[in-house]
C-alpha cells in the first residue's frame, strides 16, 4: 500500500477512535472498585483490572478488539491499531504497526471511562429494562453538555453492574463488552514500546 493509502486507511481507524472516546464516559468505574458507587439511578461496578473482548460498529465499519485496563489506564488492542489511554499522564497513544504512533491529549470526553465517577456536565437517567442476549439489563440514557457539545448516548447494565453495551441513538454507533475477566494486568501494555517514533495526527500541520 503506498504513503497515501496508509494516510487513507489510518483516517478510517481514528473515526473508530473518535466513536471509541464518546462512549468512553459510559464505562464510568466505581469509586471502590470491589463495591461499587451510584450513578444516577445505576450502580456501576467495575473490577479495577480486568480485561474484556469488545465488538464495535460505527459508520467506518465493523470490528473485534480486545481491552486491558488497570486503575484507570487502558489498552486496546484493534486490528489496525493499538490505543493505549493514560489517564495517570493525561494523554492517549495511538500505535501503528509501521511502529510510529500518535498523541493525544486526554480531556473528560475521553478520560470519562474509567474515572470515579462521570465527568461534569454527563448526566445518566434509567430509560428501562430489556433483555439483551437473553439476560436481564438496565438501559439508561447518558446526556452530555459540556466544551459546547450536546447529545446522548444509551447504556445497558447487567445485573453485576457491569456496562454490556453501549450504543448512540439509532445504534449508529454501538459498542458491546464480552468476557470481562478481573485479574492482574501487565504494567508494560500500558507503556510506550521501545523503538517507536512519534509522528503528527494525519492532516495536522
């Protein structure tokens, strides 16, 4: 593939990525993670490691990731990129398999996930219950007004407290967690690797 077709190729997966921080505020962890703490009308409880399978559809297409996460930091792993959030340093790494990466800085749209609580200016109000795989979940709907942007999103909850999916209106955008599993993750998936070179997001000057 040559240069313009990369460029081209790692556009879509950062659309991917853009969806990706938008539902980031609906994974709000618990302030003690082994009890959990009150959102709105939802109780949320997150393991403070785990890791987790995610199947994510939105405008730029379809796919399978796997996500690591522990106090707060993250790692997903995508087809065609790798996105690493420190949340503890403020910024989000994207990872190219041409062994370049790009940084951004973590504002509360996209730090939202995992913090104790959800960010200012995110509200989480019970819609209902449903049946999602043929298990029970509360849906709520996450409104959001902050930095000039409006909109909302909807979440459904399992009996475990745990966010199964996560979706924007009409399902234009969904996300939905599989297998999550607590247990010690390895500090180095949060961590630069060695050998890789910073570069500018595409189209920035």
């Amino acid at each position: 593939m040559d240069r313009k077709g990369v460029e081209m190729d790692w556009r879509r997966t950062l659309v991917i990525l853009l969806a990706l921080t938008l539902i980031a505020p609906a994974l709000a962890c618990s302030k003690k993670a082994d009890e959990g703490a009150a959102t709105g009308d939802g109780v949320v409880k997150m393991p403070k490691e785990f890791s987790a399978e995610v199947s994510a559809s939105s405008p730029a297409g379809v796919f399978e990731a796997k996500l690591y996460s522990s106090d707060g930091n993250t790692r997903m792993e995508m087809p065609n990129a790798t996105v690493i959030t420190r949340r503890d340093k403020g910024v989000v790494w994207v990872l190219m398999p041409t062994k370049m990466y790009m940084e951004q800085e973590l504002s509360p749209e996209n730090s939202g996930g995992f913090m104790e609580e959800l960010p200012e200016g995110f509200t989480r109000t019970l819609a209902g219950e449903e049946k999602l795989e043929g298990k029970a979940v509360k849906k709520y709907e996450i409104a959001f007004d902050t930095d000039g942007q409006k909109g909302v999103f909807y979440q459904w909850i399992d009996e475990k407290g745990i966010p199964v999916k996560v979706a924007g209106p009409d399902d234009a955008w969904a996300f939905e967690y599989k297998n999550v599993t607590p247990g010690k993750q390895d500090s180095s998936l949060f961590e630069l690797p060695e050998g890789y070179r910073k570069m500018e997001m595409p189209g920035s000057q």
